[in-house]
C-alpha cells in the first residue's frame, strides 16, 4: 500500500459509526459533556445526530473503498 488514504478514511468511517451508535443508543444527558448535543437531564436520543454520523461513515466507507480499487489498478 503505497497511500495511506484509504486506511485514514476506514479508520474515520469506524470512529463515526463508533459515535452515531453512541448517538443513537444514548440519552442526552448521558452523553459526554464534549459532544454536540448534551443536554443535561435531557431524556431523549439525538436521532439527528445519529443519522448523519452514520451517512458520514458510509460515504467514508465508500470513499475508502473506491480508493483502495484505484491503487490497485
């Protein structure tokens, strides 16, 4: 492997489906104070917030992907 981009691009995908799971399971006020969202005695999921870290990992995971075909190329 010869560009590191896809493995950066993998690795990101992993750390957003990492987050929008976090999202999507996790109450407001149970989050971590340092992520966009926290509310304290807040009671809902950010299903929002969910959603789009789970887009931003798949186009991730795509973008990586697809540069992995053209290194090979």
């Amino acid at each position: 492997m010869t560009r590191p981009l896809p493995l950066v691009a993998g690795l990101l995908g992993l750390v957003f489906l990492a987050l929008a799971v976090v999202y999507w399971l996790t109450p407001a006020g149970s989050l971590p104070s340092f992520l966009p969202g926290f509310q304290p005695g807040g009671e809902h999921a950010h299903v929002k917030h969910a959603l789009g870290s789970l887009i931003v990992a798949l186009i991730l995971f795509v973008f990586g992907w697809l540069q992995r075909e053209r290194e090979r190329r």
